[in-house]
C-alpha cells in the first residue's frame, strides 16, 4: 500500500497582509483537490509577522496569530521576527489563543527550561499509522535573545540531539528551519536522517525543490509571493519514503477573494484603532530630509544620545519617513514616522577606530542605496548624520566639542542594523550593548514624553 502526505507551507510573510486574502482562500480549498484518504499538514516556517506593518504592531502579533488559527494551520515555528523584536512578556503570552502548535527545538528560557508554549519537537500521528517526526530550529541571535530572557542553543548541534532522540519512534523526519539556506546545507550533511527540510529566513525559494543527498529542500521566498506544497509519498510494505517532490504556486497567478482589499483595509483599521492613543505633545514641527540634516533628524540625535548616553550618535537619514506635526503624537503617528524594527546600540570605540567609521560614512553610493533587510523597512538609506560629531573645515573631528583623541575611548550611538558588517564591517566586532525591547520609535517616544513632561512642570 501506498499513500501520499501532502505538506503545504509558508514562510517569511512579514505581515505583507496584502497577499494574504488569497493564500486564505487557497489553503482552505486545498484539500478539495486531492483524494479524500490523502493526509495533509500546514506549517509556518517563522516571520509569519513584522511590526512594521500597522496590524501587527497594533496587536503585538497576536493579529498574526488569529490569521494563522483561521487559515488552520497545523504547525509553526518562529523567526526573529516573532522571537526579538517583541519583549519577553509579550512573546511568552503571543500563542496563547493559537490553534495550532509551536515547535522550536533551540529554544529554552535562560535556565534552560522550556517554556509551556514551545514544543521541542513534535511525533504527528496521521489515520494510516504513520508518524512523522517535526523538528525545527530558529537562528541563533544570542545576544538579542540573551537581552529578552530567553536562550538559543545551536541549531545543528540540538537537532543532532532531538533528531537522535526520536529517530526510532518516526517513519521520517521534517525539519522546519528558520536558520538560512547556507545552514540547511550544512543541515543535509551533519543530519542526513532529515527527509525533508523546509527552509526560510534568507527568503530563497526552490520552484521544483532541491535534493541534497536524500534530503528534499523546500522553500517559499518572502512576503506570500509563494506557498510551498511539498507530496511524500510513503510504501507502507517498505516501510519508507519512495518519493519526494516540491512545487510554488505563485501568490499573483491564483484566484483573489472578491473581498480581498475589504479584508486589507479592514486589518489596517484595526491597527489604526489600536494605536490612536496619545504618547506625547510635540512643541514644534518637524521636517524629514532623506539627504541630508533635519528639524526632525536633529530631535533624533538629541534623542538617542539622552537614551543610551553614548558619547555621540550615528544614523542614517532614510530612517524617517514621515514629518512629525506639532501638536498631539499618537503611537500609529510614531508608527508611521519609524516603522522599523531596530533597536538602538552602543558600541565602544578608540579614537582611530572612530575616525574610521566616519570616513568610511562618506561613501557617495550610500544615500540613495535602497536597502532591504536588516530591520531596514524604508526606502533610501539617506544621508548619514552624526550628532556630538563634526569635522572642521581643517579635516579635524570633534566629539561634544573636544577635538578626538586617537587613543581615547568614546561610545557612540547607533542603530543595531549597523553591527552586523554590511555597512561598517569592523562594527560586527567591536564591543557593544544592545538596548531592548526597545524600538528606534520607543526612544523618540521616551524623549518627547521627557520634553513633554519638562515642559508641563515649567
């Protein structure tokens, strides 16, 4: 006897609701096009949300979690995304009304207990006596983790150990990886007992899959442009898998729903709801300028330096993509103006390597570079703008007024998008503190609520 599982799965939505409507309507028709006695699992593979989007923050991805409950699905597991960019508090509660069951099999709190909503992995039963083994593994940001009270153990070493642990229980192994194409490689290799790996987090996608020795690799891009539908077909007289394929069905060639954008407006409205309340009263207006200094830039810098109180700041104008009015902000006005999940950082600098930094700063292609990722969720990287931080006409730099000291230590302010090498490549190594949960928007809206309230008393 023969039978055939079918897996459908996504990954990487990052809240791009635009697509959902149809992946909604697509997954929950699906089961009408195969035979009856056919299996069926569906399975999120992480960055299912992005505070970025109105909805979203508006619900601190519990939003997300509803969508995902109604679609019916089966299995997640969690990106950075859902994993760093929420506080402790709130990702602990962010499953509590799911439907479906979260599997990260590197995931502990920093005692090393599991906490009561993650599932180490997963031995999934079907009618026919088959049972399948689900793993999986988010990437392995430490020191983001470390700060909101949680703990990531490495992803292929704990999959060698929970795949060891329940390979004599399973006829075959999935593994749910939010780790990057590069390591599900690596995975194929080192874990070999893995049929089928479901990849995300570099936002790679595979139209017909890929076999890496006997592992198939499936993958689904970003942003619902794909769904995956990956067919096993298992011989229950063997004992085994006998065949393994993958295909994409592209978001845009399927049907919409009549009442798609009704759906998107009414998800925007939600978060527009949720985040009407006022945070603080603005005393003047202030101008965006993606090339160069601002009203609004300069209330940034002040900003960030009175937040960390680093010694100097560093940040690219294309962060803000909104003027702030005067008057009344509310929480969706800051949403609006810093919709990006970064964080601020300070990073420990001498003298010399301070300079550096801001000679490679001068880079002419970088203003209108359009940067994707990184936490980055604008347009233009925009010009980079310093605060407590000036170069004479003469070429000599000062920090808060002192001509700088090649030996001498300072911190400077920055955002946490710029630590991982791509922009300044000595800064992925140079000591720093990451300040979380805190977003870039939080600080703006803990400053002006400091003005706010300074203002009020005088």
């Amino acid at each position: 006897m023969r039978e055939t599982i079918h897996i459908y799965h996504t990954n990487d939505l990052h809240s791009h609701l635009e697509n959902w409507p149809t992946i909604h309507q697509f997954l929950s028709e699906f089961h009408t096009k195969h035979h009856p006695n056919d299996a069926y699992l569906l399975l999120d593979i992480g960055d299912h949300m992005d505070r970025s989007n109105i909805f979203t923050e508006g619900s601190l991805g519990k939003g997300n979690v509803q969508l995902l409950n109604d679609a019916g699905y089966d299995y997640v597991t969690i990106g950075n995304n859902e994993g760093i960019t929420l506080s402790h508090d709130d990702l602990d509660t962010l499953y509590k009304d799911a439907k479906f069951e979260v599997i990260v099999s590197n995931f502990t709190t920093l005692e090393g207990e599991i906490p009561s909503w993650v599932l180490p992995y997963k031995i999934h039963t079907i009618s026919s006596g088959i049972k399948i083994g689900i793993v999986a593994a988010t990437a392995d940001f430490g020191l983001y983790y470390e700060k909101l009270g949680w703990h990531i153990q490495k992803p292929i070493e704990r999959l060698k150990e929970v795949c060891q642990d329940i390979r004599e229980q399973v006829d075959f192994i999935i593994c749910m990886s939010h780790l990057g194409m590069s390591q599900d490689e690596i995975m194929t290799e080192q874990i070999p007992e893995i049929d089928l790996i479901l990849g995300s987090h570099t936002h790679h996608f595979f139209e017909n899959g890929k076999m890496l020795g006997n592992t198939l690799q499936a993958a689904a891009g970003k942003y619902g442009m794909y769904i995956g539908h990956v067919t096993m077909e298992y011989d229950h007289e063997a004992k085994r898998i006998i065949s393994k394929q993958a295909v994409l069905y592209a978001t845009e060639s399927l049907p919409k729903p009549k009442d798609a954008q009704l759906q998107i407006k009414a998800w925007e409205e939600i978060g527009r709801e949720e985040l009407a309340f006022p945070v603080f009263q603005n005393a003047t207006y202030l101008k965006k300028e993606w090339f160069g200094e601002s009203e609004l830039s300069t209330f940034f810098g002040k900003a960030l330096l009175s937040f960390t109180k680093a010694d100097c700041a560093l940040f690219p104008a294309g962060i803000f993509l909104t003027d702030l009015h005067k008057g009344v902000i509310t929480a969706g006005d800051l949403h609006r103006c810093l919709p990006h999940p970064i964080n601020p950082c300070v990073i420990t600098l001498t003298g010399a390597e301070l300079l550096e930094i801001v000679e490679e700063s001068k880079n002419e292609k970088w203003p209108y570079l359009e940067v994707k990722g990184l936490g980055f969720r604008g347009n233009y990287l925009g010009a980079m703008l310093f605060e407590h931080l000036k170069e004479s006409e003469e070429g000599i730099l000062y920090v808060k007024d002192e001509e700088l000291q090649i030996e001498k230590v300072y911190t400077l302010a920055t955002l946490d998008m710029f630590t991982f090498g791509y922009f300044f490549p000595s800064l992925k190594f140079a000591t720093k503190e990451y300040f979380m949960p805190e977003l870039i928007r939080d600080v703006v809206k803990w400053y002006g609520t400091q003005l706010d309230s300074h203002l009020s008393q005088t």
